[in-house]
C-alpha cells in the first residue's frame, strides 16, 4: 500500500495523521487538504480497477474513451468546437447533472425536454460499454476520478459565483440556441414572422449577455481547469499501475512469417523523449506548464496535435507519455 500512496503522491506519514486526528484537517493549509483528498481519490480509482489492470491498457482506455465522447458528439449534431475548450453534447450533459445537483430534478428534467440530444448521448454511451469490453472494465475507475472533480468544482464555484450560476449557465445556452435556430429558419425562409421572432430573441440575448456574460464566460473557462484536472489524475492513477511485462519471444524462429510476428509483437511507439526531441523549448514549457494545472493554447495544441498524428496517437496519449518522464 505504500508504493501505491506514493504512486498517487500521498506521504504515508500524512495517512497516519489523517487516522490520528479522527478525520480533522482543520490543521492543514487548504492546498494540503486538496492535494491528500485528490491523491484518495485517485488512489481509489486505482483500487476499482480489475486486479490485472495495466498502465498502457489503461492509457489506451482513456484515449477510446475520448474518442468515443467526441464521436457521438458528432452523431448527435453537436461536434467539438476547433479549440477543443467546449466538448459539444458532453458540456450539456455535464450542465445537465450539475443543475440537478445544484437546483433540482425538475429544473434538470426541464433542461433534458429542451435538449433531446442529452438523453441520446448518454443512451449512446452506455450501447458503446456494453459492447467494448476494455471500455466497460474500467468505466467505474473513470467515473471515480470525474465524480471526486466534479463535485469539488460544483462547491467551489458556487462559492465564487453564486448559487445560480449553473441555471445561469444552462438558460444561456438555451438562449443562444435558440437565437441560432431563428436565425437559419430565417435564412431559409425570410418572412416577416421570422424576422420579429429573431429581433425578439436578439433582444433577450443582448439584455441576457449585458447582466451574466462576464459571470458565465469566467464561469465556463474555470470549468474546463476542472476538466484539466481530470486528465492529470488520469495520469497520475496510470504511474501506480504496472507496466505490461515483454512477451517471450522465442529466439529459434525460422520462417519470416515467424520473424515478423515477433518484430509485430516486440514493437515499442515512440519515447517520451523521442517526442520531446521534436519539440521546441517554448512548446516544452508550455506541456510543463499544463502538467501543472496551466490552460494550453491553442496554437500549441494545434502544434501537439500534428505531432501526436506524425506517431498515430492521439494528443492524449501523447500528452500522457510526456507527462510520465
């Protein structure tokens, strides 16, 4: 259990005093206290995993299921944005729970009958587990980490931005939807019906924006430091996993074919300083920078990107291994 803690960058020491002290960390300094409860947290994700868990298998998971959320956010006509800061259908559904958390299940329900695509989404994803089954055994180890952040996020920024931040949230997305749906209905058709419904709808769009749009967009933009939050839990729970051990491969092979199955299986991707290699200083201190809890650009995601492709990963895998020097 040791090795674990320090895995996930609990001192056993602060263990022994947590035990010793019934639970009270009144005594802590705030970022003691987050740095412990998350290294729990990500320590229980650790431990809800299948006893035969592994670290690639694992980084490879988390990369499916990126793939996956991006790929029915797309089916349900809400892709990401080019910036990768909004996560189409998922920031619906990630409102969706919040204001069922933080206002109530009618309020959430009401929010559900505005946007049909929630529901399907989340259908969508539970058709993808069942029949994935990598996905599926460590689904419980992802929704650990998400949830702990999830929950910590909803405290804080209620405490930062008032109670209604999420309804507020919520009604401008609504809002701004439905801007956008008066203005193709009046491309399409520009009668003079249409026209005052999209005067209207520009009107409560402005008053909206003037009284809550600073709120929402400082709102929106700490949301996702939560989300970056996440993926460097994720990181942190694949380094107290185990490394897979090689395959032995026989030395004796005689025919090509055998040869070239033992290559196939004995491969390595690339290093992590291989990568780095192809990286520019600046591009270095920027992923040193996000590994500390730092907004990435876009540009330099944009450059990540390209060079997660050249080795056929994605830019999570490829932060992943650059982040596990």
């Amino acid at each position: 259990m040791t090795d674990l803690l320090s895995a996930v960058g609990i001192d056993s020491a602060r263990v022994d005093s947590f035990f010793e002290n019934k639970g009270d960390v009144s005594g802590w300094g705030q970022g003691e206290a987050d740095h412990f409860f998350g290294g729990l947290n990500i320590l229980a994700a650790v431990l809800a995993m299948p006893a035969d868990a592994e670290r690639r298998e694992w980084n490879q998971t988390r990369a499916m299921y990126r793939d996956m959320e991006q790929r029915i956010s797309e089916e349900v006509g809400l892709p990401y944005t080019s910036t990768s800061k909004e996560r189409g259908v998922w920031d619906l559904v990630q409102s969706y729970f919040d204001i069922r958390e933080t206002v109530g299940t009618a309020e959430a329900d009401a929010m559900m009958a505005s946007f049909p695509q929630i529901q399907i989404a989340l259908d969508r994803r539970d058709a993808y587990l069942k029949a994935n089954p990598m996905l599926f055994k460590y689904y419980g180890s992802m929704n650990t980490l998400t949830g702990f952040y999830e929950g910590v996020a909803r405290d804080t920024m209620i405490k930062k931005y008032g109670e209604d931040i999420y309804s507020l949230s919520a009604q401008y997305t609504d809002i701004s939807n439905r801007l956008a749906l008066a203005k193709a209905l009046y491309k399409g058709n520009p009668s003079e019906e249409n026209k005052a419904q999209l005067d209207q709808l520009k009107k409560e769009v402005s008053a909206f924006e003037k009284e809550n749009l600073s709120d929402i967009k400082a709102f929106r933009e700490e949301r996702n430091y939560w989300t970056q939050q996440v993926n460097l839990a994720a990181v942190q729970a694949a380094e107290a996993l185990p490394e897979k051990p090689p395959l032995n491969i026989r030395k004796d092979l005689s025919s090509e074919t055998q040869t070239q199955l033992a290559q196939q299986f004995t491969a390595t991707g690339p290093s992590a300083q291989e990568i780095a290699s192809q990286m520019s200083p600046e591009l270095q201190q920027i992923v040193s920078l996000y590994a500390q809890g730092q907004e990435m650009p876009y540009a330099a995601r944009t450059q990540l990107e390209r060079l997660a492709n050249s080795y056929q990963l994605t830019l999570d895998e490829l932060l992943q291994l650059l982040l596990q020097q």
